[in-house]
C-alpha cells in the first residue's frame, strides 16, 4: 500500500464525518460533501455520500480516478444481536450484501486482515469496547426489533447498515485494502419510527418536520431523544478511534 496516496473515509451522514474530522488537521472543504486534510502524516480524504445505497455509488462516481491508498467505511449500526449496546464498535471480517438476483444468497466482502488488527489495537489503546462479527449491508432501514432480529438469523451477521457494501465493492474494483469501522447506534431492542422526511439524506434533522412531528406525534419523541443520545456516544467512539488509528493505519 502506498501510504504517500490520500486514505479515503466514506461515510453516509453528516455527524458520521464531522466524527471523523474533529482528528484531521489542516482541514479544507473540497465542495459541499467532501474534505481533504492530514491524520498523522496521512493525507485523509473524508466524505458524506447520504444514506443508502444508491445515493453512496453516486457519491462514489467522482472517486473513480482518484488516487488513494485505502478505503475506510465509517459510521454507525444497527445492533442485530441482543448484548450489543450503543457506542461500541464493530470489529467485522466481512461485509454482506444480498445479490441482487436472489436476496436470500448473501456476496462477502472480506476486510483487509492487517487493517482488521490494527483497528483492534486502537480499539484497546482508546478503551473502545468491541464485537466481532460480519456486517449486513441492507438496501433499506430496518426498522423494528423482530426484523432486525430476523436479519440477524438469515445472515448471521451481528450488526446491519446500508452503504459498507457499496463502499466494500468500490475498494475491491480498484484493488485497493478494505476496513468497515461500525459503531453500534440502535440496539436490537430499540423499534425506530417510521418518519419519512424528518431528516435530509444526509441525516441532518429538518426543523420545520420535527416542529410538526411534535405535534402530530408526541408519542415517537422518547424514541428519538434515545436515539440522540446514543449519536452522541456513537460520535465520540468514533472520534477516539479515528484519533488513534488513522495517522497508522497500513503503515
């Protein structure tokens, strides 16, 4: 790997990058998405490509050409596995993604295995708590307990997200070294509400939708303030692992 190229840190929301470069020095916004700057000696670029994955090979479109060394995934998860909590990080060796022309039959994209235990170590040199096991990358939310508990038995994976495997495919098309750093938001027991438009793609909450979801549904407000909460201790995961792994990863 040629540690002299730019590492690439996709991730889908907005706080998910601000995580990520609260540790990167010398920051500069490249348009409105994308963010080039310095881990270490490592030249970083970071980018929001929004939620899902049509909108992350979109976002990935102008990656094509790019020069990079490696290609991080980073962000937060849903717990597919009752003993996971909020905050900690997913140590996976791979990532699944059903195949498009039978969803039952899952694609593997394997982590790059140096890569896998160097972000172990930093997970212990930051006091970082971790699960091993596969990522599921689904094309769409899970929403509630039982279907994220279903998933969890069909693809024996223990957490689910939606652009890891989009991010995964990218880094094996340009043979480039591969690592998913999830971090648990939602834990299995926890149902989100179906609140279409509440955020903008890239996960932003839009104030005049929550001023009105307050008042037309005052029964989902205990949900989303957990959900806050648990951004909040996802966000600083990430950030106490970034500080610690990126300025080293590969090297």
């Amino acid at each position: 790997m040629d540690t002299t190229l730019p590492l690439a840190v996709f991730t889908a929301l907005s706080w998910e990058s601000a995580a990520v470069r609260a540790v990167v020095r010398q920051s500069r916004r490249e348009d409105k998405r994308v963010w080039r700057g310095m881990a270490g000696r490592r030249e970083v670029v970071v980018m929001t490509g929004g939620i899902g994955p049509r909108r992350t090979r979109s976002a990935l479109e102008r990656f094509q050409d790019m020069p990079l060394s490696a290609v991080v995934s980073v962000g937060c998860a849903g717990a597919l596995r009752a003993d996971l909590v909020s905050g900690q990080l997913v140590l996976a060796p791979d990532v699944r993604v059903s195949a498009a022309d039978s969803p039952t039959q899952l694609k593997r994209f394997p982590t790059h295995p140096d890569f896998l235990k160097q972000a172990r170590t930093g997970a212990e040199r930051a006091g970082i708590g971790v699960a091993d096991g596969p990522l599921f990358s689904s094309p769409r939310v899970l929403l509630s307990s039982q279907e994220k508990a279903h998933y969890g038995r069909l693809t024996q994976a223990i957490a689910v997200e939606m652009e890891s495997g989009v991010h995964a495919a990218f880094a094996q098309a340009r043979g480039l070294p591969f690592l998913p750093l999830r971090v648990i938001l939602d834990p299995l027991g926890m149902s989100l509400p179906a609140l279409t438009g509440l955020t903008t793609p890239e996960g932003d909450i839009r104030p005049l939708k929550a001023a009105s979801l307050m008042l037309t549904q005052p029964g989902s407000l205990p949900v989303l303030f957990a959900l806050g909460r648990s951004r909040t201790t996802a966000a600083q995961t990430i950030t106490r692992l970034c500080r610690v792994l990126l300025p080293v990863l590969g090297s």
